[in-house]
C-alpha cells in the first residue's frame, strides 16, 4: 500500500509529540514557514528556529512550519498536499508562504515544495489567486540569484528585523492584483529586499540586525534532528579571519559580533542537557573557555560548530572532553601550508599537530579534519604534502578527512575562480585515497555535485531555470549536464568560468 494522508497526520503526530517550545498561536494572518529539506534537517536549523520564533512575535500573525517530505516520491504517488504541522493546513491556501533556503542544492527541494502546495514554480504565473513566496535564509549571503524565477520576494541576510517589517507591510495592502503590486513596489524600496520582478538581477545590499537581537537560540527542543535535542545558541556572528573562500569572512555584515557570556549562559533552559554553540568562528569569542566551563560544570553536554585549530589548548580541549566530545572535529582546508597561506587560512602544521596531541591526551577516539581539493594553484605535490603529513598525524590518532572540492562562492574575494573539473578533481581525490589507504579514513563529497553547486553558486536566474529542467528531467547528474549545456559560454558573457 502507499503513503496516506492517515500516515501523514499520525508521522507529524509523533513528532509533534516529541517536541518541547512548539508555538501554537491563534491570529488574524498565518504564514507556512517551509524548510525545503526533510523535518530532521530543517529543525536543525538555527536559523530556521529562529525566524519561526520571530515571525510568532509579530502581532496579528502566526507562523506554521512545513518541510519537504522524506520521501518526494512517494508523496506525489498519493497526490497528497505539502501541509503545515501546526495545524496540517494546506500550505496552498495561506497567503504567505516563506522559505529558508541554506544552499544552492536546496533550490529542487523549493520547487518540489511550491509544486506539492499545488503552486505555479514560476512567480510570473502566479497572481492574486496564489500565496505571496517569500524567500531567506543562509544563501542570501552568496548568491540568491538562482532562486529568483521562483520567489516574489526575498529578505537578504540577517531577517530578525526585516521578516516583522515586511509582514507589516503585507498586513497593510490587500492582496488582489492591484494590492500584490503596490506590496511588491513598496516592497522593493525596503533595505535588504530584493524583488525579481522589480530588481532584475541587480541585488541590494544584505541586512545586518541591532547586535541586541542576538544570540539566536533554539525555539523547539526535538529528539528527531541531526543533533538529537541540542539547544543551540550563538555565542558570536561572522567572522574576524580573512579567509578568501568564505562568505563569512571579516568584511561581512560588520566581522565578528560577540554576546557577552552571561547573556548566552542565560539564554539556555536548565531543561536542556545538550548545548551546541554554533556560529562562524565559535573559538574565537574571547571568553569561550568561561561559556563552555560553565555549560560542563551545570552537567550539560556541550558541542562547538567551529572549532579553529590554533585556539584549541588544554584547557579548552578538556573540558571539551568532559562535555562528551569523542571526535575533534577542526580544519585546514588547504592541502598545503603553501595553500593555506594564499588563502589566508591561519592554521599551521604546528596547530593541527598539537591538536591530535590534545586528542589523544584527552582520550579522544579520533581527529576529524576537513579539507577541499582543487583550490586556485593546487598541485599534485600540495596533494603529496597532505599524504605525507596525514600519515604523520595518524601515528599520533586515528585520522580521519572530510574532503569536498572546492567551489567558488560569490561576494568573496575568490569569486569567479574556475572548478578545478571534475576528472582533476576525482584525480586528486584517488592520489589522497592511494597515498593514505591503510593510514586514514579520507570521506570525500562527490567532484559531480559539487559541478552542480559551483553552476548554482555562480550562476544568475538563468541557472535556476536550468536547474528546473534538469530537476524535472530527473535530477541525476546527467540531465544537469545536458540542462547547462551551454552554460560555459552563457558563463563568459558573465564573467564566469566553468568546467566540468
């Protein structure tokens, strides 16, 4: 038998059952908030969690979640409707429907969403009769611009003080056809909003909110997530480091914000037994060593989403054990030292060295290092290097490398570099695997997908329309490549450089 709409209500049910801060708000206006990524992933989203608080705080509204299903296919079998988990309504019949978009592969999971909301893809085909789709997230600090044919509006980085403002704004036009182009003009003079219709590809400056509005934390405590009923919070937002591949970097939104230790200590509910720190450069914050000590000393485990290598020491490192940590998880990202320097990442040999040595010290299991292939410069003695100094590090504890090639992203200073392509990329990826077989566990993301993502991360609106045909012809690599074809020369008139 197929999926029915009985499984549907008794899988939120349950979910629903498990979860501890879910909101349940009457109001005037409601929105779907949809994560366009299954339940687990979504409500492991900082963000996400907290734009569904924020968005529950606006008078006259109410927000209710719905996520992409586990199994697409399965739910466009049994014509089932994308519903909101509040109150399993229709996510279609809202007025407004927003979407939290963290990276360029999410952008099929956004068209499958509007499709199974019963939705035109294409903005241009909606009118009055449909939702106003609106759009944020962690892509807008890169490249939204894919995204763009099938959104009326999206909110530009940080949204806790655009999403009440732009309800507002819906709240005071009505949404027939004249009242969705007044919205959409006035709209479109907000800082931080950018209208494809009205903006073209021309995209306005990203928002920043009032470092008063921060820590984000988590609203809803759920044992179904990537990180099984952790309470995240954010100590810091952005970044003083230079990195040349981040979009984070210190020129972004103002570098390196920091919350001052006693407001994030007092922003964890003595329910939560698991805290993650989360945030761009979490061992940076002067005081993390007082933030986490505290978390350990109440009983509480503790995870850090950004561990820098040259930060970690004994202290830090202990107490990290004693917050339940078994792997220490850091990056070089560089294969090389001579790498590491040309991208400005700071981490030394002698850093990562010392931190296996804090690791097995501490009687962690493992060091966890990640890494990116086919870097601007990139040879095959960088290559060698890590063989050689990965194999050092495993005689002191087990080893292992999470390596992803590399991709381009906008809005940071290596912006345009070309993909390496993915023959050299797969060619890099064996080198490592043959030079470390035996010695250390090297976990690499596919040179395929990543083709696609850098075509995303590059790309402007055009690439979301041919990202639409290929999801529709399949969504196996093959039809991406046959979707973007012609992509390297459309690339050119842009400046851009692809190669596959």
């Amino acid at each position: 038998m197929g999926l029915s709409a009985r499984d549907v209500s008794a899988l939120i049910a349950q979910r629903l059952a498990d979860e501890l801060g879910t909101i349940r708000r009457e109001a005037t206006r409601r929105a779907a908030l949809v994560y366009p990524s299954p339940y687990h992933v979504g409500m492991s989203s900082l963000g996400y969690q907290t734009i569904y608080r924020v968005m529950n705080e606006v008078p006259g509204w109410s927000a209710e979640r719905a996520f992409l299903p586990d199994d697409v296919a399965a739910w466009r079998a049994a014509r089932l409707p994308l519903v909101t988990y509040e109150t399993q309504a229709r996510v279609g019949e809202l007025p407004v429907i927003a979407f939290s978009i963290a990276y360029e592969l999410e952008l099929t999971g956004l068209v499958d969403c509007l499709e199974l909301a019963g939705l035109p893809v294409f903005a241009a085909e909606r009118d009055a009769r449909h939702p106003l789709v609106v759009a944020g997230g962690p892509i807008t600090f890169s490249n939204p611009l894919p995204a763009g044919p099938f959104v009326d509006v999206m909110l530009l980085g940080e949204a806790e003080e655009l999403v009440p403002r732009v309800l507002e704004r819906i709240a005071a036009e009505p949404l027939d056809d004249a009242g969705r182009a007044r919205l959409l003009e006035v709209l479109a003079r907000e800082p931080g909003v950018w209208v494809p219709s009205i903006h073209g590809e021309a995209l306005p400056h990203i928002a920043q909110v009032d470092d008063a509005m921060l820590p984000a934390r988590t609203q809803i405590l759920t044992p179904h997530t990537e990180l099984r009923s952790m309470f995240l919070v954010e100590p810091e937002r952005g970044c003083s480091r230079g990195c040349t591949y981040c979009v984070m970097r210190r020129s972004t939104n103002g570098g390196m914000r920091l919350v001052p230790p006693e407001v994030v200590l007092a922003s964890i509910p003595e329910s939560a037994r698991r805290v993650g720190l989360v945030g761009a450069a979490v061992t940076d914050h002067p005081k993390i060593r007082a933030i986490v000590r505290a978390i350990v000393d109440g009983g509480r485990e503790v995870g850090i989403s950004s561990l820098r290598a040259d930060r970690l020491d004994d202290e830090l490192v202990g107490l990290l054990a004693r917050g339940g940590y078994r792997t220490l998880t850091t990056a070089s990202d560089g294969a090389s030292e001579r790498l590491r320097v040309e991208i400005e990442r700071k981490t030394k040999e002698k850093h990562l060295v010392r931190a296996a040595e804090l690791a097995r010290a501490h009687g962690l299991r493992q060091l966890k290092l990640y890494e990116m292939v086919g870097l601007p410069t990139e040879t095959d003695d960088d290559i060698d290097e890590l063989v050689r100094f990965a194999g050092a590090l495993s005689a002191i504890v087990p080893v292992a490398l999470g390596v992803a090639p590399f991709v381009a992203k906008r809005n940071t200073p290596l912006d345009g570099a070309p993909f390496a392509g993915i023959p050299l990329v797969e060619q890099r990826l064996e080198r490592l695997r043959r030079g470390l077989r035996g010695k250390v566990d090297v976990r690499p993301t596919s040179a395929r997908w990543a083709w696609v993502e850098y075509v995303l991360a590059q790309g402007g609106m055009e690439a979301g329309r041919r990202a639409l045909v290929a999801h529709r012809a399949g969504g196996k690599f093959a039809d991406w490549k046959r979707a973007f074809a012609d992509f390297e020369s459309h690339a050119r008139r842009t400046s851009l450089r692809v190669v596959a």
